[in-house]
C-alpha cells in the first residue's frame, strides 16, 4: 500500500499557523452558529449550551485521536488510511466514504446560506429566493473550487482574509453581547447541567446536532502530506481549533438564549445571528454579522471541499476508487481529478435540490444525516488510535489517558449518538444519512474484487512505526512524507 505513496501533492505548503487557521475555518464558527443555533435550540431548548459543553469533552477525545495517528501515518485520506490498518479496511473505506458522502451533502447545504447571506446584504426580501440563493450560492462555490485548485498555498492565503475577518467580526460581538442590558431571560448556570434536557434520547439529538458544529476541524489531516512537520502539526492544530470554535460556540449560544426570546429564534431559523447582531448593535449589527456568516460558509466551503478531494484522492491511489482520482496537475499540485468530479456532483445537486422546498427545511435534514456520517467515522478513529497504540498505553499515566481512555470515551459516545439518534430523526434524514454510507458498499466490494493493495494493509503499530520512522532532519528528499527530524512517541 505504501509503495506509491509521496509522489503528487505539494510537499511542506502549510505551516502551524495555516494549520491552525484551517482547523478553524474548518468549523466554520459563525456559519455553524447561524445555521444550526435554532435547530439546536428547537431540539433541546435551554440546553443548547450544556450539549455543547458536553459534546465538546469526547471531541477532544477524538481530537486526540488525531493527533496520535497522524504521528504515526501521514496520509491525504486520514482516518480512512487509519481505520484500515488498524481496525479492517472495509471499515477504513466506510470511513472515508462517510467523509465523502458528508462533505458533498455539506457542499450543497453549505452553498445556499452562502447565496442567501450575500444576498441578504443587499435586500432582506431577495434572500428568501430560493432559486437567486442557489445562483450566487453556486457562484460562491465554483470560485472556491478554482481556489482549491490552485494549491494548497493559495488555499491558506484565501482563507486567512476571510476566516480574519470572521473573527474578528465574532469577538467583537462576543463583547457587545457580553455588555447589552436589554436581556429576554438571564442566564442561569443550570443552562450548563443536565437538568434541561428530555431526558437521555433529548440528550442525544442535542448531542448529534453538536457534533456538527464542531465538524471540519479534521481537514487538517487531510492536509498532512502538504504540511511542514506535519507529524506535530496536524494533531496539534486540530486540538486547537477544537479549543478556539467551543470558545465561540458557547458565548453565541448563551447569547442567543439570553438575549432572543423563543419566537424570535424561530421565526428566523436559516439565520439567528443576524437578529442577534440587530438587537445587539441597531443598524449596522445585523449586516456585520451576516457578512461574518457569508464568510465564514465561503471559508468552510473551500476546507470541505479539502476534505473530500484530498479522500478521495488517497482513495484514487490506492485504487478503491477509480485510480483516475489520484491523478495530480502537474503545476498545481492538487487532485484536480477528484476536485472536478466534486464539482459537477456537488452543483448538480445543488440544483436539485432547489425542488425539495426551503433553505430551512434542506438545512435541518442535512445537517442530521451528516451528523450520523461524521460521528461514525470520528468513532471509528477513535477506536484505530486505541488500537494502534496498544502496546505504549501503559508505559505512563499520560499515554493511558490521552491516548487510551479519552480517545475510547470519545469513541464509544460517537458510536452512542449514532445509534440513540436513529430513533429520533425524521425518515427523510436516516435515508440521506444510511443510504449514503449504504451506497459506498458498492465501490468497497467491486474494488476489493478487483484486488486492490488497500485490502492487504501493512497493520499500524505505534510502538514500530516510532522507530521505523524516525528520520533526521533533512534525511527525507524534499518530497519526502516524513518531513522533519521528530520522535513521534508521546
């Protein structure tokens, strides 16, 4: 499996800065605010802010996952080369299939608020449309796909204006919230207890919605084996962008519940934010905020649209996809086959879906039915990492929780969500999110067939790759996936 491997994309583009600004923009703060704040509201009330608070702990165990194998395997495909060679490659194909399947249902979910905020600049009333929405929302998305073809380094540099702006626009509000005095309800220190919840299946559907707020930080490691010292950097990136979005996510919402009352988040469930900025700061608030949105949905449509070529990519290489996936541009050194495909699936579906009904309406079954692709494959990298460093768990304190029991813990709640959410949503939701990863069985079985080396991994094992890959600095040629001098044990 690891014969062609380090030949394509743009070896050392990002730095640890990049790296953290591309686990943020991942998240996409004030979009995933926007757009998810009433449907977390509506499913769970004043308990928005404890699922948040509760999700946020096991998302560190799965950060923490990360940040281990991507010590030990630096691989565009990231948990989907993981999963394979530790827990079983039909898993590891189902892993990255679910990325794939969640990102290009985000890619269409994501493009019409973009369309919709730019046009809400203008014109309230324009932004209802949803057909105009789709336009713009697809104009958005084709110029972040030319971005993204770019290369890595056009990537960042694109991102860094934005994903600035975003938040500094968010902080800002952070702070007039903090100070505005006109207060629907106050807040109460019970908002972050389990008290408010209904129960353990309330729990849960607050806990799927939560795990899609924090979403995206992972493009890091689809970006390892274009980032400098990636082997630190990635994981580490990751933990901290985890870190910064809970930060951002917690003030809004407690803000939201503070200062809206229950019918203002209603009435306004594609964009909560925009009132909030227009009670906050009369006239100018809600612009400023809904330019923050439209930014930072630009910005997190261009780290999804990372995320899934980058997969696919590693998927195209190693022949579980067709292998034409793999291909690299010679100038750019971007998967441009795999970029171009996403972006006829992605805006034929785009289309599409303008005959299901609402901007709202899209939203909340989209964001459910990836809410179940995601935590199945956080969960299974949860597990690979417990797996992969079996053998070093007991060596220290610190290896047993961060590396064995906080990435189980993290793990094993993925998995609970899953299965506690089935009963909860809608059928329309479990068919986007189960006939998705039902359809990947397809292309696993018929390139398993057609032996593929994916299906005959090399096993992952901490305790050997620590010495097998150590290298020192300068030793690997420039195109080399090890990148720089750096033990990788803990």
């Amino acid at each position: 499996m690891g014969n062609n491997r380090g030949r394509g994309l743009q070896a050392n583009a990002l730095g640890t800065f990049d790296t953290v600004v591309m686990a943020v923009a991942g998240s996409a703060p004030a979009y995933s605010i926007a757009a998810t704040t009433a449907v977390l509201v509506s499913a769970v009330g004043l308990a928005s802010p404890a699922a948040l608070l509760y999700c946020a702990i096991p998302m560190l165990g799965i950060a923490l996952a990360f940040s281990h194998l991507s010590r030990i395997d630096v691989n565009a495909g990231a948990s989907y080369s993981w999963v394979g060679r530790t827990l079983h490659p039909f898993l590891g194909f189902i892993s990255g299939w679910a990325l794939v399947i969640s990102a290009t249902i985000f890619m269409v979910a994501g493009s019409l608020p973009a369309g919709s905020m730019t046009l809400a600049l203008f014109d309230e009333e324009l932004a209802d449309n949803t057909a105009l929405s789709t336009l713009v929302g697809a104009g958005w998305f084709l110029i972040m796909l030319f971005v993204v073809l770019g290369g890595a380094r056009l990537t960042v540099r694109a991102q860094l204006v934005m994903s600035g702006v975003e938040l500094a626009i968010l902080a800002l509000f952070a702070v007039l919230a903090l100070l505005h005095s006109d207060n629907a309800r106050a807040f109460d220190w019970s908002w972050l207890g389990f008290g408010h919840f209904d129960g353990v299946t309330g729990f849960a559907s607050g806990a799927l919605i939560a795990a899609f707020y924090y979403w995206g930080w992972d493009v890091t490691s689809n970006l390892s084996e274009e980032t400098r010292n990636s082997r630190r950097t990635t994981g580490l990136a990751g933990l901290i962008g985890v870190g910064v979005v809970f930060l951002l996510f917690e003030a809004f919402t407690i803000a939201v519940n503070v200062i809206l009352s229950s019918k203002q988040i209603q009435d306004n469930e594609a964009n909560v934010l925009a009132v909030l900025g227009a009670e906050v700061w009369p006239g100018w608030g809600g612009k400023l905020l809904v330019m923050a949105v439209m930014l930072s949905t630009i910005a997190t449509l261009e780290t999804t649209l990372i995320q899934v070529t980058r997969s696919l990519f590693a998927m195209g290489r190693d022949r579980t996809m067709p292998s034409a996936l793999g291909r690299v541009h010679p100038r750019w050194n971007t998967p441009w086959v795999a970029i171009t495909v996403v972006g006829v699936v992605a805006l034929a579906m785009l289309v599409a879906s303008n005959f299901l009904g609402t901007v709202g309406e899209i939203l909340s079954d989209a964001i459910s039915a990836m809410g179940l692709q995601i935590a199945l494959y956080y969960g299974l990298t949860g597990l690979a990492a417990v797996v992969a460093y079996r053998t070093t768990l007991l060596k220290s304190v610190g290896n047993f929780v961060f590396g064995g029991v906080w990435p189980l813990f993290g793990a094993l709640f993925m998995f609970w969500v899953f299965v506690e959410s089935l009963g909860e949503l809608s059928a329309s939701a479990i068919a986007i999110g189960v006939g998705g990863l039902a359809a990947g069985l397809i292309p696993m079985f018929w390139y398993w067939r057609q032996g593929s080396d994916y299906y005959r991994p090399a096993k992952l094992d901490a305790a050997r790759t620590v010495e097998a890959d150590y290298v020192p600095a300068g030793a690997g040629g420039s195109d080399s996936l090890v990148h720089e001098g750096l033990p990788t044990d803990f």
